[in-house]
C-alpha cells in the first residue's frame, strides 16, 4: 500500500493588514477502509474551521492535497519553516 503524505502546516501572514492565518492538510485512513483528506483552517491562535472530504484511493486524496497545496502556495501562504528563515534572514541582514 502507498504511504500517504505528511501533513501540511501553512502560514500565511500581513501584518499590514493584521492577517495571520493557518492552513493545514493531512491524510487519514477511515475505519472503512477509505482514506479521508482533512482541512483545517483559520486565524492563527483558534481552532479554526475544518472540512472532512472522503476518497477510496489514497492516490485520489493526495491528488486532492497537491492542488490545494498548489493552491495555497499561490496565494501566499508558506510552509512554517520557510517563513521562519525568512524572518531570520531578514534580520540577519
């Protein structure tokens, strides 16, 4: 059986406009045999809000995870270690 991917934590953060949010994404097997893609979103520091969405294939589900990665990526958000060499290269110069 293909292992699925690791789960995704993106930030996304304005302090210009006071925006500071979170995306996350992670793969799980069902008790049913399926494998669910769960996302959970939101201002950094809340729970947030989350979406459950099903597949049978784990290939369907990690399908699915990539363009929303993609998605994400494009709109801005970085992965959590990205953002903190960012700010540290930043203010080592």
């Amino acid at each position: 059986m293909p292992q699925s991917p690791a789960p995704l934590h993106l930030i996304r953060r304005d302090p210009s406009c006071n925006m500071s949010r979170f995306y996350a994404l992670s793969i799980e097997p069902t008790l049913f045999g399926e494998v669910m893609l769960i996302r959970t979103w939101g201002r950094i520091g809340s729970n947030g809000q989350m979406k459950l969405q099903t597949f049978s294939q784990l290939e369907e589900a990690s399908a699915a995870l990539n363009e929303l990665r993609r998605q994400k990526l494009k709109r801005g958000y970085r992965a959590e270690g990205d953002i903190a060499d960012a700010q540290f290269s930043d203010v080592a110069r």
